[in-house]
C-alpha cells in the first residue's frame, strides 16, 4: 500500500500550525530547488515508461531483445528515487506517525514538527560523506551491456542526500521562528552529542542495543512525528556507528541495495497508472455501471464501493489512488440516500484494507523483491482472499443497511445497465489485459505497468476522449514524490534489516517462532496479530522490508506455503493500516473524502471486525490463497 500522499508531512503540520511570515529569499530559494529537481524528477518518469516499453515492444514484437534497456532503467530508477525523495521532503509527503503529535496544541506541534525536520536533517548530515565514499568506490566498476563507470548512478546517492539536507536546513528556518529553528537544531545536536559520548558504554551491552535503538529508538522517534525513513535510518546509523567497528559506508550500501531493486520501478509506474485511471475516466466508467447495476437494492452502493475498489485495485496498486478515484464518484450520491459520513469513510477505509492482495498491490512487489516469491504467483494468488474478504464486508453491509428505505430510488432499466456496461468495457478490460500481459509471459510484473499506461492514454484520448494535458507535469511529479517516499523507505528498511541480520537477531528470531507450541497454526496466528500491530505503526512495505526475509523462510520450514503466508501477512498489514487510532491509511481515507476521523471511529469497528474474520478464513484455507497457483 501506499498512501504517503495524501497524509500531512512535516512541512504540512507546521504550516497548519501557524508559522511566521517567510523570508523572502529562503522561499525564492525554495522554489528554484523545486523547479531544478521536480523537472528531471518528472522526465525520469517518463523516460523509464519508454525504456521499458521499448524492452516489451523490441522482446515480444521484434523477438530482439535490448541488452541495454534494464540497464539504463536501472541507472536511471536510482536518481528517480532520490529525486523523488527531496520532492516528497521539500513537500512534507514523507511517510509519518502523526496520531499524537496530531493532538497537541498547534505552537507545539509546529515545535515538534521543527525537531522532526532537524533529526532528519541530522541523519542526511551523517551519511552524505559516506554515500559520496560510496560513489566514489564505484569507479571501479563497470556495467556490463553500456560500459558505463558505475559511479554515475552511485552520483545520486550524495547529490540527492546534499540536496536533501540542503532543503531540510531551509524548511527549518522558513517554518519556524530563528529562535525555535535554533532550539530544534540544539535540541537534536544535544541528543546526538549524549549518545557519541556514551558510546564506549553501549558496546559492552551487546545485543541489549538492539533493543534501545530498534525497538525504544525508532518506537520514540515514530511516535515523535520523524518520518519513518529518518526514524530507521538514524536507529541503524546510531547503532553501527556507536555499538559495533563497522563503518558506516555500510549502510549507504545497504542503502543503495534496497531502493536499486528492478522490481521496484513497477512502483513509480504502477503510480502514475492509477492517477491516470482517475483522470481519463476509466475508474468513473467502472463505478456508472456498478451503480446501474446494484444501485436499487438495500446498501447497493456500499457493495458498488467495494467492488470498484476491488476493480480499480486491480489496475493502480496505489490506495491512494484507488480510494480518490472511487469516493468521489460514490459519495454524493450515498450522502442523498442517507448515509452517514462515518460509515463512508470506515467502509472506504475497510476496502482499501480488503484490497491490498489485489495485484498490482505494491505490497506484493516489495514482497517479491524482498523475499524472492515469485510476483507472477503472488499476483495469481491474491485475486481470490480479495473476494472472501469483500464478501464479509459485504454481509456486514446487508446487515445494517438492512431496513434502508429505497422509496425515492428508481431502479436502472435492463438499457440502461446493458449502456453503462457498452461504456465500461474498455474501462474493464484493463485489468485482464495487465493481468493476461503477466501470465502470458509479454512482460514482466514491472513491465507491464507501461502496457497499461499507454492503454490508459489512449482509451482516454480516443474512447472517453478525457485527457486533460495540463493535469500531466503535476501527475509525474506526484509520481516521482510519492515513489522516492516509497523507495527511501525501503532503502532505510533494508539497512536496519541487514543491521539485524548481522547482528543474529535474525537467527535467534527464528528460532524463537520455530520453538512455539502448535507448529504452524500458532506461527500463523502470532504472525497475524504481530502484523496487525506492525501494518499500524510502521505501515506495510517497511514492515515487509525489514521482517520478510526473515519469517518467510520460517514459515516454509513449518510448512505454510509462501504464497499464502504472503497473502495473510498482506491482509494482516492492512487492517493495522487502516484501523484508528494509529493506522495511517484511515487518516488518508478521511482526508480523501473530506469527513473528519472523530467520525468514522464508531462504524469502523465493525468494518475491523469483518476483515479479520476475512483474514482468519484465508489463513484457515489455503486454497483460497494457492487452489489457482
């Protein structure tokens, strides 16, 4: 899932906050940054659609494959990320906890929101001279098809980060008062400076560090409002850095290893198809004929609502996305039959939860790329747990939209459902053309997200002839931001993972969960509540980075096939997600529909209640999971 779009940053919660007049320089500043990195970050979107597409087309139509095309793609997907990243930390879109700190009076929120900057500026202090060490060893290596010195896509690594921390020192003194950018500037170097002194002190402890740095460190720092990346990032830099000889080189590399994954690109691409969807028409088109088609019946547009939702799913794999392409076009009209803005925004959130095995879920591709599962077989394989979770949402609904009256409600004519359908068709086909393209052999998982763009740009242009070029610029700068707050992500999580791997925690995890009572039932229910816990403070694809590689293998050993642990941890993830009062995607699903969060916490309960009974029968049956595989 991904939803770091639509949930206020840092810059975001200082600025609701009241900040002072700016300074006019450090905001003319401000936006050269912008403009020198949201354009190449916007044609680097581009140009990796193309790329790509030229590999399928070249593959498949011409059976002369480019040797150079993921080659290329890969160079170029590195600086993508990191540009992406200072757009989504010059924006305040970097993924964050804001449960608690979203309550305090406004003057401390906006302080906090100061310290929150000043750490993350403190980290990319840290490790931009190790990430230019890094490029700097990459001299000595070449790539194989261009010949090209690696030290050109290892180049994005320091000048990202610089950039990075230039734009984190300006957000500082443009949101705050000198006085408080100052205080959080100290504050933080304060904190720092305690810990290199009590550094001889903390390598006798042993692994007693683990604990005080990735479990009291990141828990503080997440619950603090640091965006995720940064809270990983500083607990794993702090931890080599203080505890163990390894230098901290390591961890740009690690760094570098987790967001230069191939896979990973089908994360931008798969993006910008789901804001395409919105904006050609294609999700409208989907919804027009649910609506005609169950609208007259009692809950009939909350049963539309999850089945666009799991239609649309299979198109985006973004929920964000999913969700402002589908409430918009469902709201209204649900708000004149009377329901209320609390269970929209509970039932929105819920189906976003329901939805996050459908492929192209990003979930499932971190998943892929981090546990080497095959995607093709998680993609197989989560199309069914969708269904039986959509189906216990969809009893809940008949239960209590069960005396709705439906006197003022005509019902569509047998034309007018046969109309809307002629109108959905291409809009319906995109997901069994994306689909088809995966299974066939065509194009790969990341692939194919190109397929389904240029599908998406033509059935808009020439069928629902619903194109808005201005809307393009702003949709792959979107892009970019919110894939380089996905891949900075990842690429904190890999470091911290491997931190814990080195350190054998992985190991003596393992044989914690392998020595629990009841073999693989207990091990698939400690999974599921620790997932729940796991999806609500650390949202699901750092989750899956950082705990992946090390219970999937458990899982097999106990004998839970891959492909269904997969489809329950994702399930699992999803409900923490979007449950209040710490699930981060509820926040996205209120601010989406413009209903306060006070409102649907009530309703939600239920909706929770209902996924995890879904969940509980996926992981009862495995079929449901691998009968298709």
């Amino acid at each position: 899932m991904n939803i770091t779009s639509e949930v206020p940053g840092v810059a975001g919660h200082a600025e609701e906050a009241g900040r002072r007049t700016p300074v006019a320089w450090l905001d003319k500043l401000n936006r050269l940054i912008a403009v020198l990195v949201e354009v190449p970050a916007a044609l680097l979107v581009l140009a990796e659609v193309v790329v790509l597409l030229m590999g399928v087309t070249s593959r498949y139509v011409f059976h002369e494959p480019l040797s150079w095309s993921d080659e290329l793609a890969s160079i170029l997907f590195l600086w993508l990320a990191m540009l992406g990243s200072i757009v989504a930390f010059q924006r305040g879109e970097h993924m964050r906890m804001t449960a608690i700190v979203g309550k305090m009076a406004p003057k401390r929120r906006a302080f906090f929101d100061l310290v929150a900057i000043a750490a993350a500026v403190a980290f990319l202090a840290f490790v931009v001279h190790p990430a230019y060490e890094f490029a700097q060893e990459e001299v000595f290596v070449t790539t194989p098809a261009m010949g090209i010195v690696n030290s050109w896509r290892a180049a994005a690594l320091p000048i990202g980060l610089g950039l990075m921390l230039l734009v984190g020192l300006m957000q500082i003194f443009r949101l705050g008062s000198v006085k408080d950018a100052l205080l959080a500037l100290g504050l933080v170097a304060l904190i720092a400076g305690a810990l290199s002194l009590m550094g001889p002190l903390l390598k006798p402890l042993g692994n007693l560090n683990l604990l005080l740095f990735f479990v009291v460190g990141v828990l503080a720092m997440v619950l603090g409002g640091l965006p995720i990346a940064f809270a990983f990032g500083l607990a794993t830099f702090g931890y080599i850095a203080l505890t163990t000889s390894t230098p901290t080189i390591v961890i740009v590399g690690r760094m570098d290893e987790g967001m230069s994954h191939l896979i990973l690109l089908a994360v931008p691409l798969f993006v910008l198809l789901g804001l395409l969807i919105e904006m050609t028409g294609i999700a409208r088109a989907m919804v027009a004929f649910l609506a005609n088609l169950l609208g007259h019946v009692r809950g009939g547009l909350s049963y539309v609502l999850i089945g666009a939702m799991y239609l649309v799913s299979g198109i985006s794999g973004s929920k964000a996305a999913d969700m402002a392409a589908v409430a918009p076009a469902l709201f209204p009209e649900m708000r004149k039959r009377g329901a209320k803005p609390g269970d929209l925004v509970a039932l929105l959130s819920a189906t976003g939860a329901q939805t996050e095995t459908i492929p192209p879920s990003l979930v499932l591709i971190t998943i892929g790329s981090a546990t080497g599962v095959s995607i093709a077989a998680l993609f197989t394989g989560g199309l069914l747990p969708g269904v039986v979770v959509g189906i216990t949402l969809a009893a809940l609904v008949w239960w209590r939209y069960r005396g709705e009256d439906l006197s003022g409600v005509q019902k569509s004519t047998g034309r007018q459902i046969a109309a809307s359908l002629w109108v959905a068709i291409p809009a319906l086909a995109l997901p069994v053309i994306i689909r088809a393209a995966v299974v066939e052999g065509v194009a790969t998982a990341t692939e194919v997200s190109t397929i389904g763009i240029v599908y998406a740009v033509l059935t808009g242009l020439f069928i629902y002839r619903q194109f808005d070029w201005k809307r393009v610029y702003p949709m792959l700068v979107s892009t970019a931001a919110l894939s380089g707050a996905i891949l900075f992500i990842i690429g904190a999580a890999t470091g911290m993972a491997w931190a814990l791997t080195q350190s054998g925690f992985s190991t003596a995890l393992a044989q914690f969960m392998q020595s629990l009572p009841g073999g693989a039932i207990t091990f698939m229910a400690v999974s599921v509540l620790a997932f729940i816990v796991l999806g609500s403070v650390l949202e699901g694809i750092p989750a899956i980075v950082l705990l992946g590689p090390l219970l999937f293998p458990i899982a097999r050993q106990v004998g839970i096939h891959e492909v269904h642990y997969a489809m329950v941890v994702t399930l699992a993830m999803g409900i923490g997600l979007f449950a209040p009062p710490f699930g981060v995607g509820y926040y996205a699903a209120c601010a989406i529909s413009g209903i306060h969060p006070n409102e649907g916490m009530k309703p939600i309960v239920g909706y929770m209640v209902a996924l995890f009974i879904g969940t509980v029968l996926v992981a009862a049956v495995p079929w449901i999971s691998i009968g298709f595989l």
